[in-house]
C-alpha cells in the first residue's frame, strides 16, 4: 500500500500512482465478484447478444422479400387496371349480375308502370299524381 500512496514526478507535475495506473478499472474487494467472473459473464451476453442480432436479421430478410413479394403483387395489379383486363372470373359474374339486376329493374318499373294504368279508371286521378293543364 505504501507503493500507491508515493506520487511520480512527471515534467515538473506531480501525479498520485493510484490514479495514473489504473484510471478505469473498477476497484475489487474480496467479497466482490472476482474479474474473471465479470470476463466470463460478458462474454456470455455479447454471444446471446449476437444470436438475438443474427435473429433480427434474418427475420428483416424475411420481411424484405415478403415486401418485394408485396409490391410486385400490387404492381401487376395495377397494370390490369390500367388495361382494363378483368379475367378474373368473380368479377365476370359480377359484371352479368349488374346487367340481370338493370335488366329486372326496368322490368319492374314497366309492370308498375302498366299496374297503375289498369287499376286507375278513366277520369279518376289519384291524390299524389300531378294533373296535367
């Protein structure tokens, strides 16, 4: 003990050993974890440090090519679009189904049409129809 309480002489200063020698290294009592514990506890963490970053990225690979897959997927989408082709069959039926709906419509409209003609008598107008001058 009696070497770090001595001070060295270094260009006309004077710096205390203690501080000098060993500036970072934590200071150790008998009761405390010994430093190749501390060695061998870092080096445990900094591998499962390394295989959790090994994880991570091969799962951003794997989320990568499913984003390219992704994107590839509504880029072909888009240009169907853009040309008009529908070959799909849902949308096929789709589209017969619009014009059977127009088609049973008007018809329903014309048999309205022709029901209100048979069922008003000449000469008699109904309260909510506009009367023609």
């Amino acid at each position: 003990m009696a070497k770090r309480s001595q001070a060295k002489e270094t260009n006309k200063e004077t710096i205390p050993v203690e501080e000098h020698e060993k500036p970072d290294m934590p200071k150790l009592k008998g009761n405390d974890v010994t430093l190749s514990k501390m060695a061998e506890a870092l080096v445990e963490t900094n591998i499962a440090l390394q295989h959790k970053v090994a994880d991570l990225i091969l799962n951003l690979k794997d989320t990568n090519k499913s984003m390219k897959e992704m994107v590839t997927l509504f880029t072909e989408a888009g240009e169907h679009i853009k040309k008009g082709k529908y070959e799909d069959p849902l949308i096929v039926k789709l589209d017969e189904l619009l014009d059977q709906n127009k088609n049973i419509a008007k018809g329903l409209l014309l048999l309205e049409k022709f029901v209100r003609e048979k069922q008003a008598p000449t000469g008699f107008q109904r309260p909510f129809q506009k009367t023609e001058l």
